[in-house]
C-alpha cells in the first residue's frame, strides 16, 4: 500500500488542489483549527497541517497540504503532488471560471498519482447562494462523471468541511487497508 504505517498509526497524505482564491487554505484552517480568515494572504507559507481522526477505532492522522500560493502560476509541483493519497479539488461556487478549470486539475492529479487516490470535489463557499455561478447539479454531474465524491463546503461557516475530509480519509482508510 502506499500507507506509511507505525503501529497502528496511519499516515496519509491528501493535497487541496484549485483555482487560486476559491478558499483551499481557509477549508483546511477550518477543518484543522476551527479558524476563517477574511485575509487570505495570512494562511500563505504553510506547508501542510496534520489531523487527527478516528476510524473504526484506529486513529489515521491526516497530512493535508496546501499550496503556498504557486497555482496562480500554475506552477504546483510534482513533489507536491508525490505520494498523496487522496485529493480534494476545489472551486468556488460564485465563479464559474474555477468550475471550468476543474477538468485541467484532474488532468495534473492524473499525472502524478495513480486511479486509487480518493478525490472529492468540492464547492466551496456556498454561503454565497445569492450570488451562485454554478448549480449544485452541475457539481453532481461533473462528479459522477469523473468518478468523484463531491460536497458542497462554506469554509465561512463550516458547512460540510468537517464531512468533506472524513469521507476523503474513510475512502483511503477502505482502499489501503
Ligand atoms: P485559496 O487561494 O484557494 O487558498 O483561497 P483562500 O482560502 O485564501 O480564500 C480566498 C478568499 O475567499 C479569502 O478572502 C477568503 O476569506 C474567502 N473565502 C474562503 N472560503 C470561503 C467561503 O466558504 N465563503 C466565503 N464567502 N468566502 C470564503
Ligand atoms: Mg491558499
């Protein structure tokens, strides 16, 4: 498997892919520590957190990484990407552009990481509803078409973040075990 197993720890790695500013560092400071920031420029520089979570009695420890801002010039790397085991590829629902890029960044996940990684898409800020670009059902559509989890987040008001990253580690936890 690709588990770096210690006992009865479990470590995987899943990396956020996505536009720039559809809110991938603000969904994992949400999931890891409860926390939104207005300024999306404070969360820059930060490699990857790490979670804790119990499955099936067994604690996994989620790594989870983030971009330090390098898709702005779609310059994300392949050591990124090396030994991921699970992907959550975001778009913000307000913008339709984002929506529209999900296919190149599945093409770049395909790339580096095999047809087992867990992927999810998701859509994020859904908080925004009066200004929605793109419909749930054309999430849905994309996401059975590619084979993909997908959920719907507000990283605002912590709508689904929790329930996105669980599903994504249960599916590791499933595949690799
Ligand atoms: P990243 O570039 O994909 O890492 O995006 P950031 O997490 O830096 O977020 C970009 C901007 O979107 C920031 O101004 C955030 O405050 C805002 N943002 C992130 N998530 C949400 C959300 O769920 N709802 C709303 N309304 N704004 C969000
Ligand atoms: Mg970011």
């Amino acid at each position: 498997g690709h588990e770096n197993e210690v006992g009865e720890e479990y470590l995987y790695k899943i990396v956020l892919i996505g536009d720039s500013a559809v809110g991938k560092s603000n969904l994992l400071s949400r999931f890891a520590r409860n926390e939104f920031d207005t300024n999306s420029k404070a969360t820059i520089g930060v490699e990857f957190q790490t979670q804790v979570v119990e499955i099936d009695g067994k604690e996994v420890k989620a790594q989870i990484w983030d971009t330090a801002g390098q898709e702005r010039f779609r310059a994300v790397t392949s050591a990124y990407y090396r030994g991921a085991v699970g992907a959550l590829i975001v778009y913000d629902i307000s913008r339709r552009t984002t929506f529209d890029s999900v296919k190149r960044w599945l093409d770049e996940l395909s790339t580096h990481c095999d047809t087992t990684t867990a992927r999810m898409l998701v859509g994020n800020k859904c908080d925004l509803e009066n200004i929605r670009d793109v419909s749930v059902e054309e999430g849905k559509s994309l996401a059975e078409a590619e084979g993909l989890f997908f959920m719907e987040t507000s990283a605002l008001d912590a709508t689904n973040v929790q329930t996105a990253f669980e599903v994504v580690i249960r599916e590791i936890y499933i595949n690799i075990s």
